[in-house]
C-alpha cells in the first residue's frame, strides 16, 4: 500500500472515427439490438447493487475519532460553493485516472457524495470495480447533508487564470487544487539573491509560492551573471534585491516579494525571521553568516534548505530543528580557509549553483507543500565532473552547542570573530 504507480497522464484523446470507420462503427449500432437501459433504470440497478447512509448516519461517521474519507465527485463550480469539511475532491469524470494518486489506501472506507446521491451511486460503484473495500454512497447528497444543518465548510478556490497558469501542478495529486493553495499562501525565505538564491528564487516563483523574502545587500556585478540568472547585463550596479524582486514580478504577478537590502547580522536576524516564514532557503556565500542563519534558525524552529558550492561540486541537505542535525551538529567549526575558498576565490562551474538551487527550490516546495521525504538528516553531495550524486547519512550530534541537550550557545555571538578565529588557528 501507498505505492503509487508511474502512469502518465494521456495526452492524446481519441479523435470520433471519421469515414470508413463511422460507418463501421453505426454498423455495430445496428446489430445492437437489445434495448439500452434508461438512465433511470441504469441508476436503479448500480443503487441496488452498492451500500448507502443517510446523513445523519454519514455525519456520526465523520465525528469518529477515525473518520473514513469522504469523497466529493461534483464538478468545480458545486465544490467552490461549499463541501463536507475535510472532503476530498475528484470530480466524476476523473475519478478513475485520479484516486488511486489520492487515495491508495484501498481498505480505508470511503464516504462518496455528489449534489443528490445520483452520480456518486455510479461513482461508488467504479470505486468498487477499482478494489476499494468499503464504499458507501451518501443518499440525498451535499443537498440533504446540508438540509439537516451539518457542516460545511466554503472553500477558496483558484482564480479561472491561476487554474491554466497551474494547470500542471493541479494535475499531479500530490499537489492539486489544495496544494497549489497552499503554496499561494507560503511564506519563503531567501537568504541570497546569488547564483543559488537566482534559481531558486525563480523556479519557487513560478511554482507560485505567494511570498517570497529576500535578503541581500550586494549590488549586480558583470562577474555574477555567469550563473546568477535572476540578474542581467541591463542590471549592472542595481542592488541584487531589487533586480530578483523585477525578475519575479516579471514572472508572476501572484507573488509578493518582499526585500531586505542588508547583510543578516546578529541585530537584524531575530526582526527578519520573525516575519512568520515556513521554509528558509541558504544561498549564503560565507561561513559567519551560515552560523548565524543556523543559531537563530534553531531558536526560531525554522527548516533552512542548505546549499553550497565550489568548482564542481555542490552540497544540499535540509536542517530541520528537532527532526535532524542543525549546521553546527555536521561543521562544529568553519574550515580552514585553504579547504573552504568561496567561489570568488576558487570559482565555480555556472550551470552548478543551478543544479544545487533547483534541488533547494524543490527541497522548499516539498516542506511548503508537506510532502515526500525531505533530506533532513541526509547529505547529498553532488559533481558535476563526474556526474555523480553521493548521499551521506548524517546524525544530530546530543554534544551541539547550539541544538543539543545542554546547549552552551543560546544567544548570539560576533561571528565574524568566531569564523576568523577558527581560521587563524590552523
Ligand atoms: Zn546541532
């Protein structure tokens, strides 16, 4: 159970049969002769071969402490106007291709309803065909639910352009309607507006997510646009902020972006992450600042999606306070400076902080969205040289100063001294 099997969406419908083959087609018609069923008596048949509950029978069902799953196979339009909280939504006409994405469990019992108890007869009885064990239709529908005073819930719903605009993403089950929804209503967080902030910043844009920080004070230099695609050459000399902010507008009016032209420092962090973010994503380019972004992630309970790079080689891992290490349980100490050249210094392949801030913008979609396995506890390290992605399976160290059991560092340090210190050490 919960495998759900790679079918691809089909694309191509078949055309009505034109010349010769209609004319077979009217002569199999006439060979037909047995009388077609009406509709009335097709729904008299599947009803009296198929389950049903009142509402008030459907509604103490819905009160239990494991309420089955309810259905709901109207059209868009019905849905929009107010459903049974909780339900799930796949109109009738695509059920089948749908609910097996949705709903895989096939032994949890399954409450069907439409308006009034017609459609959702046939639906119960095409859920049964696709080995669903305990389906039953509700009689009289959301109109009789509605009629005896149960709850309902109105829901939001997408704009006519959002619906084409994320047509893609409602396709996918794991994503739909409610997801894109949700995404709509996400709140993330780019530290870095650079060569992983840049493509993070636009695929997440794309993908909807309604508000997106970021934070950068550095200005648009000819020797950035080599991979930080969110600038360009008219760019040159504009604070990074304000030209990503241009870029996704550009892309897409749902997002609001909101800028902060100033490096994180220990005075501004606690006001900037305290702008109700979910997911934060690191596209820093320097240690003082991971270690900053890190402490004050912890104290504030916030997943950072991390990435880094150098030449050909890039680093992402998701450090989810108390569900993983943090950054200092993996590099209690930043490197010595001969290991760890930033990318001015040592430079770095375009197309890398490309790969490493499209696997973020995905790592942050997923926590957005509350779905998949994130790479909380997981290192994936990967070249470019080679073409090779390596996993490294990493623990949270009980000894970390920061988010371990008797934490020694619970407020924040000058961390400009802190790196360089470590530096002039070795
Ligand atoms: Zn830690």
């Amino acid at each position: 159970m919960g495998v759900v099997p790679l079918t691809k969406p089909q694309r191509v419908l078949p055309r009505p049969a034109q010349g010769p083959a209609a004319l077979g087609d009217r002569t199999e018609d006439a060979i037909f002769l047995k009388p077609m069923p009406s509709y009335r008596e097709l729904l008299q048949q599947v009803k009296s071969e198929i389950d049903e509950v009142d509402a008030a029978h459907a509604a103490r069902l819905l009160g239990d402490d494991d309420p089955p799953l309810f259905l709901d196979v109207r059209e868009q339009d019905e849905w929009d106007e107010g459903h049974i909280p909780g339900a799930l939504h796949i109109p009738r006409g695509n059920l089948e291709s749908r609910i097996e994405g949705a709903a895989p469990d096939r032994e949890r019992p399954v409450v069907v309803y439409c308006a009034v108890g017609s459609r959702s007869a046939f639906a119960t009885k095409t859920l049964e065909e696709l080995g669903y064990t305990s389906v039953v239709n509700l009689a009289g529908g959301y109109t009789d639910w509605k009629r005896n005073g149960f709850a309902t819930q109105l829901s939001r719903a997408l704009e006519p352009d959002q619906r084409r605009r994320y047509s893609r993403h409602l396709l996918i089950p794991e994503v739909g309607e409610e997801g894109q929804l949700r995404l709509l209503d996400a709140r993330i967080l780019l530290i870095g507006a650079g060569g992983l902030g840049s493509p993070a910043a636009l695929y997440l844009a794309a993908a909807g997510v309604g508000t997106i920080g970021i934070v950068d004070d550095d200005v648009v230099d000819e020797s950035n646009l080599q991979r930080q695609v969110v600038h360009s050459t008219e760019r040159l000399g504009e604070p990074k902020a304000e030209s990503a902010k241009r870029t996704i507008e550009s892309l897409n009016a749902d997002v609001h972006v909101k800028i902060f032209r100033e490096r994180l420092t220990s005075e501004n962090v606690d006001r900037i992450l305290g702008e109700g973010w979910d997911v934060i994503v690191d596209g820093a380019d320097n240690f003082p600042t991971r270690y900053l972004l890190n402490d004050a992630s912890v104290w504030h309970g916030l997943p950072v999606v991390h990435g880094s790079i150098f030449r050909f080689e890039g680093q992402v891992t998701v450090l989810k306070p108390g569900d993983g290490p943090c950054y200092r349980c993996l590099f209690p100490q930043p490197p010595p400076p001969e290991l760890a050249p930033s990318c001015a210094e040592g430079g770095v392949l375009g197309v890398l902080p490309g790969i490493i801030g499209s696997i973020q913008a995905s790592e942050a979609l997923k926590l957005a969205l509350g779905i998949g396995e994130p790479l909380v506890g997981r290192l994936l390290l990967v070249d470019a040289l080679s073409t090779s992605f390596t996993e490294v399976h990493l623990r949270r160290d009980p000894a970390c100063p920061v988010c371990g059991e008797s934490p020694t560092i619970t407020e924040y340090i000058d961390y400009v001294e802190f790196c360089q210190a470590a530096r002039t050490q070795v």
